[in-house]
C-alpha cells in the first residue's frame, strides 16, 4: 500500500555491492485495486528494464503468503527480504553472505544469518537501534527479548526454507518469530 517507499527499497537492492540479485516484488494489493494500480504503474521502468520480477496476489493474502510466493518464483540458493518500508545499507547482501557461508562451510548447521537494525525516524528512542552479539539457536534469545530481527535482516539458504515448507500463511501478524522458532528446530543462525 506505500508504493513511493516501495522504489525507495527497490533502490536500495539495486546499489548493493553484491551481485546478481534476483528482486522479485509481489504486491499482495488484489488485482485492480486502486493500490496495486498506482504500484504497478510506479515499478513499470523496472519491470520494463527487467530490473525486477512483478507478480501479483488476486486478493490480499498476508505478507508470509508474499513471502512464500516470491521465494518460491526465486532461482537464488540464498534468500533474503525487504519490505517496503526499509532500506539496505550498501554492503548488507554482501557481508551476510560471505558470513553465511564461512559459517555453513564450518558448520552445516548454520543456515542463516542476521544483522542489526538502524530505525531511522523511530520515536522510541531506546528501540531504535539493535545490537545484537548472539548466534546459535536464537529461540529463547526472541522470545525474552534478547534478540530483534525481522525479516528483513535475515538472509537463509533455500534448502532451509523448502525444508519448512516456507512461512506460515495462518499468521498475519509475528510471523516473523514464528517463522524463526521454526527454523531453530533445524538451524542456526549467525550474525
């Protein structure tokens, strides 16, 4: 529903230092509504220079059934997300997936990798920033609050989403957590 931040996120995958990236954006506004008209008239240059992959959802869903639906359009063997109102840092895709994959390399174990979050504008003061120091099996670490990570700071390696069967589509809110607490079943995280 925000489509100018959309280009915002859009633009900051595309000045990453890594490449190639494969973006694939599923608007989950329902065809013909309002939203996704003025979205997919806004990413048109994009779609057009295939600078990314546009799908759609028939009716809105929830952002678990968005994530499914791109994951699973994706040809990448390591995944990552944004949503449409962050932004990368210019070396985020870069760094996590040189450390994701020194870590599986030692560790068969470690699937995935998160980093911290910089909340620009946030009026919290004392959430708006995350440091995160821990790795491993991070359930309890989310649960008490030792931890913050979203979607967004998670890149993971495809085997692990297959092998979960990908994001719960039941939840429509913490699908985040739920999605991580699934995961430590199997797999670790590093940061």
């Amino acid at each position: 529903a925000r489509p100018t931040n959309l280009v915002r996120a859009i633009e900051s995958v595309l000045a990453q230092t890594y490449a190639p990236i494969e973006i694939i954006v599923v608007d989950e506004n329902g065809v013909n509504t309002p939203f996704q008209k003025k979205k997919k008239k806004l990413l048109s240059p994009y779609i057009s220079d295939r600078k990314i992959t546009y799908l759609k959802h028939e009716v809105n869903k929830n952002g678990s059934a968005a994530r499914n639906t791109g994951t699973r359009a994706s040809h990448g063997e390591i995944i990552g997300y944004i949503d449409d109102d962050d932004i990368f840092m210019p070396t985020k895709i870069e760094e996590q997936v040189k450390r994701l994959q020194e870590a599986h390399a030692i560790n068969p174990r470690a699937a995935g990798v998160y980093c911290n979050i910089e909340k620009q504008g946030y009026k919290k003061a004392n959430n708006a920033n995350t440091t995160n120091k821990l790795a491993g099996n991070l359930s309890e670490a989310i649960l008490i609050g030792e931890v913050r990570l979203n979607s967004s700071t998670i890149l993971l390696y495809r085997f692990a989403f297959d092998a979960m069967d990908g994001w719960d589509e039941r939840f429509l809110r913490h699908q985040d957590w739920e999605f991580c607490i699934r995961f430590f079943r199997k797999y670790e995280m590093v940061l």
